[in-house]
C-alpha cells in the first residue's frame, strides 16, 4: 500500500508560480512507479497534467507544456510539479497519482487546491 502526501498549493496571482510536491511513503519500490499529476476544476473532469515515468521520461498536457515541468527525487521517494506562468484556468485541486505498471495498483493523494486569482 502507497500513501501519497500532496502539498505546496495555495492562491497566487496570474504570471505566478507555485511548486507542488508529492511525498510518498509504503514502498521500496518508487521508483519503479509511473507518477503523475492531475487536476479537477469544478464542474469538470479530473484531467492529467503531466507524467514521469521510472526512467525519467515526461509528458504534459498541451495547455501546460512550456510553463509546468515535472520530476522526481527517487531518493527522497518524492515527485514535484513545478508550475509557472499561472493563468487562472489553471484553478484546480491538483491530485498526485501512482501507477506500478503492468500491474493494477493504483494509487491517489488526497489533493491541494491551487487558485491563480489576482
């Protein structure tokens, strides 16, 4: 079992940036884990922000490519997002996500909330 710690949110003004991290905990294998982060605004879906992969390898979504980049500190079990250029579409509760492929473990944090307001 995975426990995933999701912090670093809070209210910031366009053009800001914020730095998220996601502390996880209950496995000697992170790194093997896939990682990534989502994010749900109200009233939509749950979308995917960007991935990491065990070896390294990332992936963002076409509205954050540029401004959001996305890494891992495997010593430290511990995947961070680091956001710039927030606009306020980018209001949401961001979620950190785990994935031991091939198998079907799965596993979520609870979410910080992210508002980019001036």
């Amino acid at each position: 079992q995975v426990q995933l710690v999701d912090s670093g949110g809070g209210l910031v003004q366009p053009g800001g940036s914020l730095r998220l991290s996601c502390a996880a905990s209950g496995s000697s294998i992170f790194s093997r884990y896939a990682m990534g982060w989502y994010r749900q605004a109200p009233g939509k879906q749950r979308e995917l922000v960007a991935t990491i992969t065990s070896g390294g390898n990332t992936d963002y979504a076409d509205s954050v490519k540029g401004r959001f980049t996305i890494s891992r500190d495997n010593a430290k079990t511990t995947v961070y997002l680091q956001m710039n250029s927030l606009k306020p579409e980018d209001t949401a509760v961001y979620y950190c996500n785990a994935r031991l492929i091939p198998t079907s473990l799965n596993y979520w944090g609870q979410g910080t909330q992210v508002t980019v307001s001036s």
